[in-house]
C-alpha cells in the first residue's frame, strides 16, 4: 500500500478516488485519461464531481503547471453552423461566440486519449479558442466523420487546490501501449543475456593473455546524430568542407516519431571540391527542432585555418561563394550583382539552390562583415519572412515535396506546446458528451 504524506500533496498527485477542496466544495475524481499529442508530450485529465455535477479538469505540465477546469456544452449551442463548416472546411471558423461571448481561434491539435485503466487509444483533432481577455476558453473536437464535441472552461491556479487526501486502493494505470511493454521486457531480458555473455568472454580473454591489455569501449549509437560537431565528425572529410541542410521530415509510426534529416555536403581536397547529398539520416528531436528554420542553408563549415563555424547560413557563404577560385562577382541588367561560378564548379550553383536563391554581393558583404562566425544569417526581410531559410520563398520553390510533407502531414502531427485542449470521457466512453462507447 502506497504511503503519502498529506501535508505535501499536490493537485499534480491526483488519481481516481482521491478528494479535495475547491470554491468551498468537496470534490471526488471519478476517473483519469491521458492524452498523446506527439513527439512524448502528454496531458492528464481527471473527471470531478462536487456531488452536483460533474467537470473535467485539465493538467498541462510543460515549464509551468497549466490547469483548467472544463464544462462540456452542447456544440450547437455555440452561434453557426459549426459541424456544418468542420464537414465542408476540415476546420471551424476562427471565430466562434458563446454565451455572448466572442472566442479567437489560437491552437489545431490531433492527438490520441485513452482512459488509464487500459491501453486503448482513439484518434481525433481539436482546436481551442480563448476569449480576448484569456479568462474563457472553449474547445471544439471532432472524433470521426460525424461526431462533434465542445467544451467551456476557465483557467484556474493551484493553491486554490486544498486538503487533497489519496484512496487506499489505488487504481492500477495500464500501460500506454501493451505491445511496446511487452517487448521492452524482451529487450531488457536479451541485454542481460548479453551482458551476462560479455562477462563471460572478457573473463576468458584476461585467464587467456595475461601479458595483453584489452580495452573494450562502449559507444552510443552513432547511427542518431545529435549535434552539428557530430554531424561534421561524420560527414566533413576534407581540408574544408560545407554541410547543408537539404530537407526534414517526421515518421510517425504508432506512438512515436522518428526524426530525419537529408544533407548536402561539399568536401575540399587539395583545393578541389566534390559535392554529394546523404539518404536520409536520423536525428535527435532535440536536433531536428534546433534547425527547423535552416532547409536549404548551411549549418556547419570548416574553413582553411580549421575554425568550425555553426552557425546557420546561406548554402556556400563560408568557403566557397566569393571565393575568386571558383567565380567571379557578375551584375545583371537591374545593376544586381551576384555571384557565378566557373563551368567548372557550376554543380555548386545547384547544390546551393542557386537559380532559386542567387547570392547578391551586399547579401554576401552583410553576412561576412556582420554574422560569419558570431549568428545566424538568413538576409533581409522578404515580406513576412527572410530571404535564406525553411520559410523563404526560395525554397517554397526549390523544396515543394518538403512542402506538400509539411502541409498534408507535418500541421497536424505536431506536439503540444501551449495550453492543451481539454477532451471528455466517463467510466464507459471517450467523450464527455458520451456519445461514443469503447
């Protein structure tokens, strides 16, 4: 039997059965969900009764606690047609009004929820709308073709939260996905095989060659890069070298995603360079994040003194555009001038996306007199967004698969990274409306 110390407990500590005290009332959690959004972030939901009626509230801890304790509303109750413009728009307006009051559209999230006491999972989407002063919040979901849901809520704070005291007989959770317990349980057993195995074979080899010294390293995979260092320890061959990022992409496959990235690298021997493009390479989340604004640029390079420079920028500005070996600075009708590479060297031209971004010499001199080793450079504003990067016109042109990737798949299969949407169930459905059983 668990002990818990009730002097310390938090509303983070909840599970069915507990009680607290919330706006002068006893409440009793009649049950737990848990919500996947993606890339492992997950929310809580608990079901609360104050004996009258019956709420939802929602835990969101993500570098500060989020709670907010929610309604469910009957979806026609909002003003229009709203399961109406969800069937012919795949989205509601990004204004909706309840109960007089006028609601913005802030947040569209897929995701997965499941009642903890076993391990099954529906699909849906929802988006979440706050009123203009953040105290109202309102989140409409659609499960399905034809089953809409809303909720109204506010946001509350934790120390309107008191005397939270634990059931006895606490609920068991079950696992989030029953296959991977299952075979993380064979891993962990085929490891201690292995081990056990390693022992036995070192253990032979020092009775075996006592006069020997063997030195057995264990490395972590290298197969997953996770930092620019390490992506130039593995790809930078040459006495210079430049390494662009020529596209991302995010596989999802059950209940986690696998992170790619896709290189072109230019290696110098000998003042010659031979360019090539990577298949695609895993990454790190934490890698894949730190360079989603960089497609098409490079993000490191060695120079001829040896100096590694990391920071993000246009493809070839470190070693190779302005360099008189390999071009010459030309200028158009318009007065532009640009850069163009000898016949010899033109396939860099195209391995830097240049027909879709030339390189102008006062975007050349900015770059080398202000950002080259010290920030990141992605040019002059170009409307709303830069001249060089993931949002730039230029590679909207040169990159359309990463594109059509990005709009069919990548806008709904993000994480969570604000407030969650809040989602509904009782002891015998998925949804707070009811209307759906498991």
């Amino acid at each position: 039997m668990a002990s818990y110390d009730s002097t310390n407990m938090r509303i983070t500590d909840l599970e069915v059965g507990f009680l607290f005290e919330y706006d002068l009332k006893n409440w009793q959690v009649l049950e737990e969900f848990e919500y996947d959004w993606g890339n492992e972030f997950y929310t809580k939901e608990f079901k609360v009764s104050d004996s009258e009626q019956d709420y939802f509230l929602e835990l969101e801890d993500d570098d500060e606690l989020l709670i907010s304790l929610y309604q469910k509303i009957s979806v026609l109750g909002i003003e229009g047609n709203i399961p109406g413009a969800i069937k012919a728009n795949d989205e509601p307006p990004t204004a909706v009004v309840y109960n007089g009051i006028q609601f913005r559209r802030v947040e569209e999230s897929p995701g997965y929820w499941r009642n903890v006491k076993n391990s099954n999972w529906s699909k849906f989407i929802s988006w979440d709308y706050e009123s203009a002063n953040g105290k109202h919040f309102l989140t409409i979901e659609r499960w399905g073709e034809e089953e809409f849901e809303a909720s109204y809520g506010y946001p509350v704070s934790e120390y309107k939260f008191s005397n939270i005291l634990p059931r006895e007989n606490r609920q068991k959770r079950a696992p989030r996905d029953v296959e991977y317990e299952r075979q993380k349980k064979s891993k962990n057993l085929y490891a201690l095989l292995i081990a056990v195995g390693l022992i036995l074979v070192l253990s032979g080899m020092m009775r075996c060659s006592s006069s020997s010294h063997v030195s057995i390293s264990t490395e972590q995979n290298d197969n997953i890069i996770g930092s620019a260092t390490q992506l130039a320890t593995k790809y930078g061959k040459g006495d210079v070298f430049s390494i662009m990022l020529a596209d991302m992409k995010v596989n999802n496959s059950g209940w986690s995603n696998s992170y790619l990235h896709q290189y072109t690298v230019v290696n110098t021997l000998n003042n010659e360079p031979e360019g090539s493009t990577t298949n695609w390479v895993p990454v790190t989340r934490g890698f894949y994040t730190s360079q989603q604004n960089n497609l098409g640029m490079e993000i490191i390079s060695k120079d001829s003194t040896g100096k590694l420079n990391t920071q993000a920028a246009p493809a070839g500005y470190s070693n190779y555009i302005g360099n008189q070996r390999y071009g010459h600075w030309s200028t158009n009708s318009r007065g532009e001038t640009f850069w163009s590479f000898y016949g010899k060297y033109m396939f860099m031209s195209s391995l830097f996306n240049m027909a879709f971004q030339p390189a102008y010499r006062n975007h050349y001199s900015d770059y080398r007199s202000n950002y080259y080793g010290r920030n990141a450079y992605y040019g002059p504003s170009a409307g709303s967004s830069n001249y060089y990067g993931t949002n730039s016109q230029g590679m909207k042109a040169a990159k359309p698969d990463f594109f059509e990737r990005k709009t069919g798949t990548t806008s709904r299969s993000s994480g969570r990274t604000s407030r969650s949407s809040s989602r509904w169930g009782n002891s015998n459905s998925r949804s707070r409306s009811g209307g759906f059983g498991k």
